[in-house]
C-alpha cells in the first residue's frame, strides 16, 4: 500500500517575487501542484498524505481554491484520498473557518485538524485497507505539553502522525517540539510541514520526514531540489523514496566580479535552454561604479525583454544591503509602486500596503489603534481625505 507525502504546497503565493506582480511566479505553484498529483495518479497510491500549507495565505482567493479544487478532484475520481492538516497559513489569525474545511464540505480533503490543538485521530478507508491517522495542525511551543497529551493512536495495522511542526532536532530556535515528545513508535511513518527542505530523521526504525515545500519560497530555499517521498506500508516497515520534482522553477545564481565577466556568464545563459525561464541570482563580489551598475541593468533588462529569465535581483556583496532589483517592465503591474506614487508619507504607504494585502478580520482595528497612537499619521490621512 502507497502513500505519497507532500508538504508546504502555499497555493496562491508569488514569493520570492510578490513585489514584482508576477503572474507566472504564482502559477509555479499551480504547475508543481500539479505535478504532484501527475505523481499520485502515475505511482498508483491510495492516499496523499499532506503535511500543512496547503495554501498560503488562511483566505485564499478564488484562484488558489479552483486550482486546488481541479487538482484535488483528479484523486477524489480516482478513489485516492488526500488527507491534511492546517500549517500556520491555513489558520485565521482570529474567529473564521481554514480553507481545508472548505475543501472538506466539497469532499475534496480529510481534513485532521484545522486550529492549533484540533488535534484529530480517525481511520480513512482506502482501498485495499483502512489507514490510522493522527492529525497534529500547528501549534506554538507552549502548547506543546496539552498538544502531545491529545494524541491517541487510531487502533489500525497501518498508521501515519501527520503534524505541522518544527521539532527540536533541526536545530532551530523556533522549534514547536521535540521528537522525544512525540509517541512516535505507535505509527508507520510521521509525515511533518513546516520546514521547507527535505530532511529525514528516525526513531524506533520509524521514518520521521519532511518531505519540504515544493516551491523555494525565499532565496535560502532556492538552492535546494524539491520533493515528494513515497512511502510504501506494505511490508513491516514503511520504506521510503523521494521522487525529485521537475516542474519547479530554476534559480540560477552567478557570482561575478566585473563587467566583462559578467557578460560572458550572461551570453552563456542565454544559449542554454530551460523548460521554464529560470529567475537569476546575480552576486557582484566588488562595488561597482554607477555607470558599471546601470549597464549591467540594461544587459539584465534585454535578458528579461527576450524572455530569458523570468527576473533578476542584482546583489552586491559590498554594500549591505545593496540589493538592486531589476524590475520586469510590461508584465503585470506592480501595485506597490502604483500606491508608493500616490502616496508620498512613508506612513501612509505602509499602512495602504497592509491594508491592501491583509485579508483577516480585526485588522481594521488594528489599524484603529494605530492611527490612534501615532497623530502624525492620522493628520497626514485626514490632508488626503480633503484633499479628495
Ligand atoms: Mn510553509
């Protein structure tokens, strides 16, 4: 019996590049999505399991949720079932549903748990067995202890811990809990979100994965290749396989010292072919002078008119933080700099952008209580309004 593991999908995000107005970054995220239910279907396995952030922001709109929607009715057709718990992105801030309850009204997902402490245990029947899940949604480190006492193994041969959490063991200060909490030996595999690379660990010969996201969200991400892992439940004990996804956009970085350097790296980049335009990385290891800089722009601007590259951030290792970004001139607009002209306070333009990109309930409170606080700002809102 296979099951396909995934993680970290963040339907409807455009990161790195939500500045830009991309529209061909976001659907990155659609076609990789997209890949991995290919793999589902092609691998013949009975469930996908999904390790939280499904989407990415806990109020998606409708473009994420159709294409989720039309992705996720391919295995509902095929009788797989795709079994998830919310990541910190698939959970309103304050009151409100996750978008997974949404997908579980339409009979899309099995949703094990949607808000930090829903934790939900239950049999989902397959086809040629019943599977025992625990559903463990995120959680902050102090909710760690009464998170860990709701957990309570489904009576089954087969068993999966499906959490979204970073533990201990990564080694990071934000860490949720420790693997030594967790009854780990009462399942076959725990499948774990959150952390965005592949990283395997064991305990009691129970495989312990991140399977990582499937998109490089920032540029610490991009370096690394993008899983899914297979687990097979057939035998004793679950094996498993990573399958390398292929669909995911390129980053290329070149770290350069001078013009003419410079020049060679890019002609040799445009001669090679990509299935997707790659978003380029460009290191410069010495300042440059202002006439230097701008020809290495319009050289990076022709690149981008030609459809070479998707984009490219030019970042001078000197200067910190010098980070030049080359904007992509016709495609899409960027709403930022729409509002950056139409607004000259700082402020204001901040508290526009939050606005405009916040999607939860009680912000404009928040917002209430800002503008309370700082006078200035309220006057410098009050000139615009009469303005108007
Ligand atoms: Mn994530």
């Amino acid at each position: 019996m296979l099951l396909l593991h995934v993680s970290d999908t963040h339907l409807g995000s455009s990161r790195p590049f939500t500045r830009l107005g991309l529209v061909e970054r976001e659907r990155d995220y659609y076609d990789v999505f997209d890949e991995v239910i290919d793999i589902a279907v092609r691998e013949g396995v009975e469930a996908v399991v999904h390790s939280g952030d499904l989407f990415d922001d806990p109020r998606p709109p409708p473009r994420p949720y159709v294409y989720a929607a039309k992705s996720l009715r391919r295995l509902a057709e095929r009788e797989v079932k795709f079994i998830a718990v919310a990541g910190q992105h698939d959970q309103p801030k304050r009151r409100g549903a996750s978008p997974l309850s949404v997908l579980s009204e339409m009979g899309l997902v099995y949703s094990f748990g949607e808000a930090p402490g829903d934790v939900r245990s239950g049999l989902v029947k397959l086809k040629s067995c019943e599977l025992g899940v625990t559903g463990i949604p995120y959680f902050d480190r102090p909710q760690a202890g009464s998170v860990v006492g709701m957990i309570n193994p489904p009576d089954s041969a087969r068993k999966v811990l499906v959490a979204h959490a970073l533990i201990q063991e990564l080694g990071l200060s934000n860490y949720s809990v420790s693997i030594s909490q967790l009854p780990v030996e009462s399942y076959d595999y725990v499948a774990l979100g959150d952390y965005h690379l592949f990283y395997s660990y064991e305990k009691s010969s129970v495989p312990v994965i991140y399977s990582g996201s499937t998109e490089a969200l920032d540029i610490r991400e991009y370096r690394d290749e993008r899983f899914v892992v297979l687990v097979d439940l057939s035998g004793g004990e679950a094996s498993f396989q990573k399958i390398k996804l292929e669909r995911v956009r390129k980053f290329i970085e070149i770290n350069v010292s001078g013009y003419s350097e410079l020049l060679t790296e890019l002609s040799k980049l445009s001669k090679t072919s990509f299935s997707k335009k790659p978003a380029l990385y460009i290191n410069v290891l010495r300042e440059l002078s202002s006439l230097e800089l701008n020809r290495v722009r319009s050289e990076v601007r022709r690149l981008i008119d030609r459809g070479v590259v998707l984009s490219c951030n030019i970042v001078s290792m000197e200067k910190e933080p010098a980070e030049v970004r080359v904007e992509r001139r016709g495609a899409g607009f960027s709403l930022d700099r729409i509002i950056e002209k139409l607004f000259k306070d700082p402020g204001v333009i901040q508290l526009v952008q939050s606005l405009l990109s916040s999607s939860r309930e009680g912000d404009v409170e928040t917002i209430v209580s800002i503008l309370a606080q700082d006078r200035a700002l309220l006057a410098e809102l009050e000139k615009l309004v009469k303005a108007k």
